[in-house]
C-alpha cells in the first residue's frame, strides 16, 4: 500500500467498486455525461427521430390522417415533373442574386467599420437592428411598405415621380420577386457585416504595419491580408445565404402568400402539405432540397479552395507571400 503524506492511496486493483466510482476521474466523466444526455436526448427527439419518420413518409401516398399506400419513388419523380414543385426553385435564383449582392456590401461595409470609423458604433447598431426584428413583423411592415399609394409609392412621389406610373411592387411579375428579395436584404445584411467584422477584427494588427512599412496601400491590405484571414467567415456567410436562399419561406409566404408568380420551394410545399394535405409529396420535396443544399455546400468549399488555396502544411497564401516578401528583402 502506496502512502501520500497523511493519507492512503489504495492501488487501483484493490478499490472498491464504491471506492472507484467515488474517484475524481469517474465523478468527472459522470459529470459530463449528465450534462450532456438531456440535450443528446432532445436532439435525438426532436430531430433525428422526425426526420427518419419524413424520409419514410416520402416513400407513401397519405395524409395527416388516414390510410398509407406505398408508391416507392413516385413522390421524387412527381417533385421533377409538377410546375408547382421543382419549378419554384428557379425562384432561389433571385435571392441567390441578392444574397451575393448583400455580403458584397456587407462585407464593404465591415472593411470600413473595422477601423476607427466616426459614429461607427452608431452604424453598426443600425445596420445590425433589422436582423433583431421578427420575420413575420418584417413581412407585414413591407407588405404595408409596397402597397400601392402607401410608403414607398408616397416617397417616391415626393421625389418627382409619377405615382400612376409606378408599378405594382407586389402584383407586377417582372419586379415583385426583387421586392421580396429586398426584404430579404434588409433583415440579413447587418448580420453578415457583424460576422465579418468579428473576423476581421481579430486579425493581428501587426500584419497591417508591416503592410504599411512595405508601402502597400488599402486595397493590398484588403486582398492580402484581410481576406485570406476571414476565409472560413466568407465560407460560412456563403453557406448560410445560399441555403436560405433555396429555402426562403417568409417574404413570399407573409407579404404575397405565394400568389403573382412569387411561391418559393418552401411556400408550394406548405401549401402541398397543409392545403392538400399530400404529406408523403411535401415529404419528399424537403428530401430532394436536403441533397440539393448539401450539393451547394461541397460544391462552395471546392471553389473556395480553389480560390484560397492552402500549402500542404496549412500556411495560408498570406503567410507564404509574407515569407516570400522576406526573402526579396534579404
């Protein structure tokens, strides 16, 4: 028997049971474990277990209540052949558009409020409220925004321009789906901005002084400096916009409620779902826009890459132009 000081340390072939589920190490490891089962098990629940059931049920012809016929891939090849199925998501083009448009800007705009910008918190906490407010709120404030002869209209008129010669923002096909993407633009600019400015912000201000030694000017700072450091930023910004985008819902659904050419995917498979009541269908367009969102993702982090490439010891482009730039000197 090993002796500590005052105390006595059992080797670990004679513990007890007791004695061993009372040692530090296992009181550790039930302490994890019991923090975190409750979120793995709600997980399990709530996630896994409902998408498995929607996965089956996109192999069956049914409704919420009543008989279950099974018709294998029917309900895929419907989702390829329906106008109101896979059609609405040329829709996603839209704002998949504006969605590069808005971190373009966003991304305009953090590069300028990561520095000492005057009144720049004021700017960053009015670019960021949008994203605070409620989607469903937003959908009715522009519902009344683009009504005919209200705010927008009412601006416009004040501005010079005919009012009886201005187009129906929401009825007229060639310009309601660019409202709507608008909308889309307001709530989730400052968002993004707040994701690039963290990012940029974190980026060693050492970088810069040298930067500014060599005689680089902003433009150098930007696309040498500041852009390969936030690459995992972009990646995620593009992630997120392009898989709201195949999935944009509430726009379309509150201000328009489909109607004048402006359904989305996700609006047609409510209303297939719920005005229809063709679950197993609604089921497997969901499916088919999971792979296609997957799809998307592989395909942006393959052209990210491409165009920030690493070293095979992971030095970023950055760091080897920075090593490059060193030996030029020497």
């Amino acid at each position: 028997m090993k002796v500590s000081g005052n105390a006595e340390v059992l080797p670990s072939e004679n513990r007890t049971f007791r004695e061993w589920f009372r040692s530090k190490e296992i009181q550790q490891r039930v302490v994890i474990a019991a923090f975190i089962a409750l979120p793995i098990f709600l997980l399990i629940m709530f996630t896994y277990v409902p998408f498995l059931q929607m996965f089956k049920f996109s192999f069956y012809d049914m409704k919420y209540i009543g008989p279950r016929k099974f018709i294998g891939i029917q309900n895929y090849l419907t989702v390829f052949t329906r106008d109101d199925c896979f059609k609405a998501l040329a829709l996603s083009g839209y704002y998949i558009i504006g969605a590069f448009i808005q971190l373009a800007i966003a991304l305009y705009f953090a590069s300028i409020l990561c520095f000492k910008t005057t009144a720049g918190g004021v700017f960053k906490g009015v670019l960021f409220f949008p994203y605070l407010i409620s989607g469903i709120a937003i959908g009715f404030l522009f519902k009344f925004f683009y009504t005919r002869g209200f705010v927008l209209d009412t601006v416009l008129s004040w501005i010079g321009f005919d009012e009886n010669g201005l187009p129906y923002w929401l009825k007229d096909t060639s310009i309601n789906n660019f409202s709507l993407v608008f909308t889309s633009f307001w709530k989730y600019m400052g968002q993004n901005m707040v994701l690039f400015l963290g990012a940029m912000m974190s980026v060693d201000a050492t970088l810069y002084e040298a930067a500014d030694i060599d005689g680089a000017n902003s433009w150098h700072k930007f696309r040498f400096i500041m852009l390969p450091s936030i690459k995992q930023v972009i990646v995620l910004n593009l992630i997120l916009s392009i898989s709201g985008s195949l999935s944009a819902f509430e726009p379309p659904f509150v201000i328009t409620n489909g109607q004048f050419g402006t359904g989305t995917y996700f609006v047609i498979m409510d209303r297939i779902a719920h005005q229809h009541s063709k679950v197993g269908l609604a089921s497997a367009m969901a499916i088919v826009l999971m792979i296609i969102i997957f799809i998307v993702t592989i395909f942006q982090q393959v052209v990210m890459k491409k165009f920030f490439p690493d070293d095979e010891d992971g030095v970023s482009l950055t760091k080897r132009k920075k090593v490059k730039g060193k030996k030029v000197a020497s």
